[in-house]
C-alpha cells in the first residue's frame, strides 16, 4: 500500500511540474515599447530583444555619477571606480524601437550565470522602470545611447542556459 501512495505522489509532483513548466513557457510578457507611455516608476516585468553593445570600452553616466563600460558582446559591466558600485547593463530595444538601459547587480548577475555567460537575443526581466533616470553611453565624446533605466531584479529568461554549461576545472 505504502508503494502505491508513493508512486501516486511522484506522479502528483511530475504533473505540478510539467504544468508549472508549461505555464511559463507559454507565457506572453508585455513588451519593453510598453514602458514608453509610463510616465512614474513602477515594478514591470517586460520582454525585449537585446541590443549588444559589441566590444570595447565605453563611459556610462548614471545617477550623476560616472561608469567605466566594458563591453562584452551582448552585454557589458559598468563600474564606478569612486563608489565601487558595478551593474551588468543590457540594452533592451522594443518593436517600436524604444529602448531601455536594464542594471542589474553585477555581483548578483555574475555569481547566478558565471563570468562568461551565454545571453541570448530576447531577454525577459522583472524589476523598477524608473523613467525619471536616464543612462547616457559615451564613445569618447559622442553619446551613443540614451535609455530610461529598468533596475533588474531577476532576469527571467534569456541568460538561463548559462546553467547547461559544464563547470570550469582548474588544473
């Protein structure tokens, strides 16, 4: 008897799963064009196709503050070397070409998808658009970008097969 409520369970929980998997996956996220019509900060959890930055160097201002960028393909690490303070900077572009600069938490962002992560080219994140703030990106003199910020607080899809890959081994 004890083997058959055991079975019934894994069978319960396979179920809760899949549904729960499928859900997600099936799930219409509202895209980043979306946010041009906010005019006050608000949690949003938004799709947007990433824009990467390519390689090099670059200066970012935020915050009255100012950011060495180092880009990395499709995304970049920004560092303030006065502060301390490091985002991972997405720039995430909707159908209608409005663009946000998404900052997440550099520490965050490396210890949950590695130094070297695979970013794929949508991008789903949750987090506060604050379109009070704006990020300008500079190549030299010239700015390049110019967004409303999206603080990340996760990203929901996009970096996740980051996780697939084999783990270092140091020899």
């Amino acid at each position: 008897m004890r083997r058959n409520g055991f079975i019934l369970s894994i069978i319960l929980l396979a179920a809760i799963a899949s549904i729960g998997y499928a859900s997600i996956s099936a799930s219409k996220y509202n895209e980043v064009s979306s946010l041009a019509s906010v005019s006050s900060d608000m949690r949003v959890t938004v799709q947007g196709d990433n824009y990467p930055l390519g390689m090099g160097t670059y200066v970012m201002s935020y915050n009255d503050k100012i950011f060495q960028v180092e880009a990395r393909g499709a995304y970049a690490i920004a560092r303030n070397v006065e502060t301390g303070e490091s985002y991972a900077l997405f720039i995430l572009t909707g159908k209608n070409g409005f663009a946000v600069a998404a900052l997440y938490p550099a520490s965050d962002f490396v210890s949950k998808y590695g130094g070297s992560p695979i970013v794929e080219s949508t991008i789903v994140v949750d987090g506060v658009y604050r379109p009070g703030s704006n990020v300008v990106i500079y190549q030299g003199s010239t700015p390049i970008v110019q967004a409303k910020v999206l603080e990340v607080q996760t990203i929901l899809k996009g970096c996740h097969a980051s996780y697939e890959q084999e783990q270092a081994t140091v020899k």
